[in-house]
C-alpha cells in the first residue's frame, strides 16, 4: 500500500473530454487521479493548492472501470491447465493481452486435471496488482474436479473425483494448498459437499456451483452451507423445469439465507446463451449477472485444432468444440465482444447528460 506521504508526491493526472458512469447516467466531466486513487477536485486546490501535473485528452471516450474475469482458462496459446516449466510467464502474457479489451483483473481458470498439475501449477500463479504491464491476478479458479459426470461438458472424465470420508482432506490432498485459490467450482449434489463448501469458505473462498445434476433444494442447501456463486448459469446443469428449476432457480428463490446474494456467471459470446436467456437471467435478477469468457487457449488464435488440459479443442469459427465432438468447450470471444453481445441482447441502455 502507498503511504499518505508518497501518495502526496506522485503526480495528478487529469482526465479531460471524457464521459463517466455515475448512478444510471453518463456524464460530461473530467477526473482527476493520484497514484491510482480518483481524486475530489475542489479538495485538491482548496487544501493543497495544486493543478493537474499532468492532462490526458480522452477524446469523448467513456472512462470507466476496467471488466473482471473470473473464469478464463487461457488465451493467446497460454493453457492454464498446462503444467508448464514457466506458468508465470504464460500467467503474465494473457495479463498483457486481454488489457486491450478491457479487462483489469482476473482469475486464471484451471479445469478438470490430474491432482501432480495442481501441485506444480498452482504455486507458479501469484496473486498480484494489475498495472501498464498487464491486468491484476485476483486468484485462481479452479472449476473441478469435483463435477458431475452427466454435466461434465468439455472436463476429461477420466479424472473426475468425488469426496471420500474426509472431503477436505480430499481437496487438500487432489489442490495442494489454496493459499492463492479465489473460487472452486463444485456440484453440491456430491456426498459431503457441504463440509466441503463450509472449509472452503472459512477460509474465504468464493464455493460456485456448476457442473451438476442438482435440484433446487440441493442448490438451497448448498447456499445455505456457503456457496454464493453460480457457475456459467444454464451451461452443464439440468435445464429450467417449471416443477423444479434446478441451480436456475437460486435466482428467485424465497429459501436463502437472510441477507445472503447470489451471484451467476453467464457466456454472452452468442454460442453458449441465446439473448432471450440472458434477458430472462437479467431480468430475474440483474444485480447478480456477472459476465465471463470462459476463454479457452485458442483465445485470438483462428481456426485450428489447441489445447484445454488434458484434452484437445478445435475452433470452427466462432465456436470450439473438444476435438472430434460437438460438446462445447468454452469460448473464444474476448470480454469487450461479451460486453457488446449482452447490451444488444438484453436491450440494457445508459442516459447520457450533459
């Protein structure tokens, strides 16, 4: 963190012919920033008596804050899920690459693997602030291995895992520590899943459900133990029932804990959910939407066959597939192109004054 002392000598930058987001409203105005803190103008010249050292013309651009992934497997040729000799140079490329579109953070996703590439991959990714040299690294997201086979989707079967008589051990003993771990992605319907979701929590990570065959009251349940996040919401779970929405129906339902949100995760590439979905997700419950990629390695590769893991993915177009099949397996659009996609299909519109 920056002392008050050193923060005071770092110069103030001044952000001119912008527009920016306030409440519902975009505003005409400009902003002033100091060693990454946004700064009150009339505070800055009333107490200290200080200008802008420097001005930046936005060029009527929005400035806004930069989107966060919380699920990308790689991109650029980078395979998280690769137990590579140098993870952090890979980690530190796709940081510098998805600035361009947008993205100031993330979490470098690892899908179904063999326990030995946790134990070397993961102490090789380090949580660390974004910056010119690339977007920040909030933590891992490790979706997997703990996932129904009948919705496994594009993770390799053969090394799926359950929870044996000591689940945690089960977790440790499969990850390695989670020290740098933010989010794992579990199906609650798993024997002594909820133990599991209760460890995991205390020690503050994030439990997302996905990948899983369970009803609405499993899903509760597991709200209840701890979980707070939905994994690529109606991607590898039972589809909506009217007599039992499964995992969708957290979004509305009247049996979670007081004051407990949940949140969900949605693809908006235009192949994983189709717009009327996303306007039914958004609707039911827009303060919960996060947007993902769920970017695969082919990330700004073209067409061709690349890897996920343990396994081969091959892009035709605008999807990916794992080799050989039509089982989607992940996407190949940048967070900027989901952005995009979501607005246009779910009609969502911004005021603009001024």
């Amino acid at each position: 963190m920056r002392d008050a002392q050193g923060e005071g000598r770092a110069p103030v930058l001044q952000f001119t012919n912008c527009r920016i987001l306030r409440g519902r409203a975009l505003l005409r105005e400009d902003l002033w920033v100091r060693g990454g803190r946004i700064l009150d103008p009339e505070k800055l010249f009333f107490e200290e008596r200080r200008m802008a050292d420097e001005q930046r013309d936005c060029g009527g651009c929005i400035l806004a804050p930069g989107f966060i992934d919380v699920q990308i497997n790689g991109g650029f040729g980078v395979d998280f899920s690769q137990a590579t000799e140098d993870v952090g140079s890979g980690v530190a490329l796709v940081a510098q690459r998805i600035l361009s579109h947008g993205v100031t953070s993330f979490c470098p996703t690892l899908v179904t693997s063999p326990p030995e590439v946790y134990h070397k991959v993961l102490p090789q990714i380090p949580v660390k602030s974004g910056g010119p040299h690339g977007a920040g690294v909030l933590g891992v997201h490790l979706e997997g291995p703990f996932i129904s086979r009948e919705k496994r989707g594009a993770h390799p079967e053969a090394h799926l895992r359950s929870f044996e008589a000591n689940a945690f051990h089960d977790v440790l003993a499969t990850y390695g520590p989670l020290d740098n771990v933010r989010i794992v992605t579990l199906a609650p319907e798993l024997g002594r899943s909820h133990e599991v979701i209760q460890a995991l929590t205390a020690r503050g990570i994030c439990v997302s459900l996905g990948h899983s065959v369970a009803d609405l009251q499993a899903a509760e349940e597991a709200v209840q133990s701890g979980a707070t996040f939905i994994t690529h919401l109606f991607n590898a779970m039972l589809p909506f029932h009217h007599r039992d929405p499964g995992i969708v129906g957290l979004l509305t339902s009247d049996r979670l804990p007081p004051g407990r949100h949940i949140f969900y995760g949605m693809i908006a590439d235009g192949t994983h959910t189709n717009p009327a979905a996303l306007r039914i997700a958004h609707r039911a419950h827009p303060q919960g939407l996060v947007l993902v990629t769920d970017a695969v390695p082919a990330l700004g590769l073209g067409n061709g066959r690349h890897t996920l893991g343990q396994q081969e993915v091959e892009v035709d177009g605008l999807t990916a597939y794992v080799a050989g099949t039509k089982t989607l397996s992940g996407s190949i659009a940048p967070m900027d192109v989901c952005v995009r996609h979501f607005l246009q299909a779910t009609g969502v519109e911004h005021q603009e004054h001024g």
